[in-house]
C-alpha cells in the first residue's frame, strides 16, 4: 500500500509499523465494510452523522447520531479542558464530532489503516485532531494519560473486555472516565446463540474466519469495574417508550 501525501502524513503517528495497512485483518475488514456499504465518500464522511435518508445505513446512523449528541452534551457539561482518545476511531467523524467541545483535544487511534488515512485526509485542517496508527495494547501510548476515552461502535473489535479496560484505566488520569457506546454487550446466557448468529452472517458473505476477529463481550465482567450504566436499551422506561435505543452506554471511572 501506498503510503498516503505528507499533509496527510503529518496528522498520523506511527508506532514502529513499517508495512501499514497490510494486515489480514485490515484486508478482511475493508473488503466486508465495502460489501456492506459502510465504506464512504470523504464528503460523506465530512457530514457524519447526517446522511442521505436514502442511504443503506440511513436508519443506523439515525442511531449514532443520537448516541453521540447524548455523549457530546455529557463531555461539554463538565466545562473544563478536556484529553480525548477515541479507540477504534474509523473515519474519524465521531472524534471530529468530539473535538468541537470547546477546550477539547482529541486523538483518534486504530489499526485499519485506510479508514484512518480518510480520516486524516477528511480532517486535515482541525488543528484540535490528530490520529495515531496502531494497537491500544501494544504500549504505543506509553504514558499518556487522558481525561476521556471512548470505544464507539468499536469495542466488539477487542479480544478481552476485562484486560481492555484494565489497560484504559492507566492512561486516565484521576476521575478519568472510559464511555462504551454503540456496541452490543451481552448477557452470559446469550452469548452463545449471538455468536452463532455471527458465524452465519459472516459465513453469507464468505468470511466465516472474520468470526475470529469479532468478540461477544458479557456485560457481567464490567462488575470488576466502578461504572455506571447511563443507557440501558433493556430497561422499562426504554420499551414503554418504544426508542431505538438498542445500545449500552456504560461510564466507567478511575
């Protein structure tokens, strides 16, 4: 893979990674992504959340939009400066999104290398963004330390949901916050069946082994943790109210 132009290049770090954008998991992502039309247009991208009401995902993004308006206006009522890290951040709209909260610096970090160039690319000129390259658990963030981190639509994407979080939690500092949102968090008894669910839809589109790169976390192992559950898409008040509220929002704090 080409690397992309130096004023794109000047708002990626790099961890060490000579080779890219060539990992098989990065190669298995975009081919799935533009098969399920999540790849978008930079200007597409420019715009997000908002999008075409006759797009394939309109309805989905009609979700996150909401999902993010719930956290900007959360981080903007604290009203003091504010460290951002995105984790799993794609095409960058939501750490974009994020990065106009006044007083507010925001890096987007994560290993698919083409979306973040699209992010880069996208959102050149915001002097309050910038993106890293590489994976949150290999020490690449050595001992920064921020007052947020957020995993939007990303956590699914992480091996282990204890370990993850136990590794955010050292680069908070004091009364940081780490926010899940837009993910499914499962119960323990339903985990297997939503896995099989998983298998047969990446199988449909000839990635079944995708199923190694995709994790089903149980909400029960954030019990470890201080948190609290902000949005609760099983709740009453959710289903007498009849929202499309169908994610978790989880807070936990250092």
């Amino acid at each position: 893979m080409n690397l992309p132009d130096s004023s794109i290049l000047k708002n990626i770090r790099f961890a060490g990674n000579e080779n890219p954008g060539n990992s098989l998991f990065e190669k298995k992502y975009i081919t799935i992504r533009c098969m399920e039309n999540r790849l978008y247009s930079d200007d597409e991208v420019a715009y997000l959340p908002d999008i075409s009401t006759d797009h394939t995902h309109f309805n989905e993004w009609v979700i996150r939009k909401k999902s993010s308006q719930r956290l900007i206006h959360y981080l903007t009522e604290k009203k003091k400066r504010l460290l951002i890290l995105e984790a799993g951040c794609g095409n960058g709209w939501l750490a974009h999104c994020l990065s106009e909260i006044p007083h507010t610096e925001v890096i987007g970090l994560d290993i698919n290398f083409t979306e973040l160039q699209q992010a880069a690319r996208v959102f050149n000129d915001n002097a309050h963004l910038s993106f890293i390259y590489g994976d949150i658990a290999s020490g690449i963030l050595q001992d920064r330390l921020f007052d947020v981190i957020v995993f939007a639509a990303s956590i699914q994407y992480f091996p282990c949901l204890s370990e993850t979080i136990s590794n955010c939690l050292e680069h908070l500092k004091p009364g940081g916050e780490i926010h899940l949102i837009d993910s499914p968090l499962y119960d323990t008894r339903d985990i297997e069946a939503a896995k099989a669910r998983s298998f047969e839809y990446y199988d449909s589109l000839g990635f079944p082994e995708m199923t190694e790169y995709y994790f089903h976390h149980d909400i029960n192992c954030l019990q470890e943790f201080p948190h609290k559950i902000l949005q609760n898409p099983n709740s009453i008040l959710n289903k007498l109210w009849g929202t499309k509220d169908c994610f978790y929002w989880i807070c936990l704090k250092k």
